[in-house]
C-alpha cells in the first residue's frame, strides 16, 4: 500500500494487486503539481504486456498533464496522444489499450475525466456514497478507451463536482466489480454503492477501507487486476 499526503488537500491511499492474471496491466499515478492533485487509474484492455506498458503511459502522461493544468480532459487528450504514438511503431499484434479515470483535486472543486469503465465514488461528510463516472459506458453496452471513442462523441467524458460535497473519493479498476453478474455488472457503478456505503463509510480509515476494498476483489471471484485509490479529502487529510 501506498500513501501520499498533501496537506490541506488530499490523503492518497492506493495499491495494485494482480489477482487471478498471469499479468498485472493496471496502473495508478498520483501527481502533486502546480495546479493539483492528480489521481488516475488505468487498466489495460486484456491484461498482457503491451496494454501494460500502455497502461503505464497513459497513467503518467495524464497524471502530469492534469497536476500542471488543472484539466483531467487535457491529461486524457495528451495520453491519447502518447498512446497513439506508442502503438504507430510497435510491431503489429503488439498493440494495446486501456481504460483511464482522472480525478483532478484543488481547493474548490474536483474535475473528473475517463475512458472506459474504470468507476469512482463519491462519499458524503454523512456516509451516502453516489457514482460519479457514467456507468453506461462499459465493455457490456457502450465500451470506449484511451484511444477509441464511441458513437459521435469523441472527447472524454467529463464532470466537475464540488470538493466540500465529499469526505472522500474512491477510484477504481473494473476488477473491484467483478464480482458482480448481470444487470449488475452493466451497471457496476451503481450496484457497488451498498457495498461501498457499509466498507467505505467516512468514519473508517483511509488505509482499512482500501484493504477491504481489495480483500473483496480477491474474494469476488473476479480474479481481475485490481487497482484501488482511496481518496480522503480535505480535514481527514490534516488530521
């Protein structure tokens, strides 16, 4: 497990397990800039090598590009382009992709940007956990990537919320809901939020909540790569 602290802004507890894969292509980068606090999580499509590496680039391109800029839509853009590159020279079948959700994080408000179906949570000072990321957009209905986009919509999808709305932020791979079977899992977004509301209530520690959170995707029978950030906001950071 990894923690970092930026006071009077955010406490990031985070960690990437490989579970049932012979490969672990999740990443997470945490980026503390002049403008933010940049939290992404990425997942590779497939779980080998190459959406790995992939996973790795889009995860440190966007993390950087969102902490200078303060625009998570901007850190997408440019991992896109990164990605693409990466995947112009490589030899042909080694290709890859990934999912990636961006949390910006500043005084004020947080900024949210992603492709694919990699969910965050937000949870209320008084415990009502709500879905932040849209949780129509996954592989089961209407799948999209760092480098691909779905019908007319070719920008990242986006949302800003008030930083004071939250005690905390959870984002995650898709392997935290893998658990989860049908109408369930096309809506993986909203069927974690009883489970989220009892593990990740804000009375509970940062580094607890992300240890059950990860003892449940080990115990799913998901067997997915799993990667995990638990985000404690504001006062919680400083205390």
């Amino acid at each position: 497990m990894k923690t970092i602290l930026v006071p009077e802004v955010a406490q990031v507890h985070y960690e990437t397990i490989t579970n049932g894969r012979q490969v672990n292509a999740d990443y997470a980068e945490v980026c503390h800039g002049a403008c933010a606090l940049a939290v992404t999580i990425t997942d590779g499509v497939d779980d080998d090598y190459d959406a790995g590496e992939v996973a790795q680039i889009a995860a440190q391109v966007s993390a950087v590009i969102t902490a200078t800029t303060c625009d998570p839509v901007e850190g997408l853009r440019m991992a896109k382009q990164y990605v693409d590159d990466r995947n112009a020279l490589a030899p042909r079948l080694q290709e890859g992709t990934c999912t990636a959700t961006v949390a910006a994080i500043r005084s004020g408000s947080i900024s949210l940007a992603w492709r694919g179906d990699s969910p965050a949570w937000g949870v209320g000072h008084d415990g009502t956990v709500v879905g932040l990321t849209d949780p129509s957009c996954h592989p089961c209905r209407t799948p999209c990537n760092v480098s691909e986009h779905h019908g007319a919509d070719t920008e990242p999808h986006r949302r800003s919320v008030d930083v004071d709305a939250y005690a905390r932020l959870i984002i995650a791979s898709d392997g935290l809901t893998a658990h989860l079977r049908g109408a369930a899992r096309r809506d993986h977004v909203t069927a974690m939020l009883p489970f989220l509301t009892h593990q990740a209530a804000p009375r509970l520690d940062g580094p607890y909540v992300l240890a059950a959170l990860l003892e449940m995707a080990r115990d799913g029978g998901g067997r997915d790569n799993t990667t995990i950030a638990v985000i404690d906001l504001h006062d919680r950071a400083t205390s």
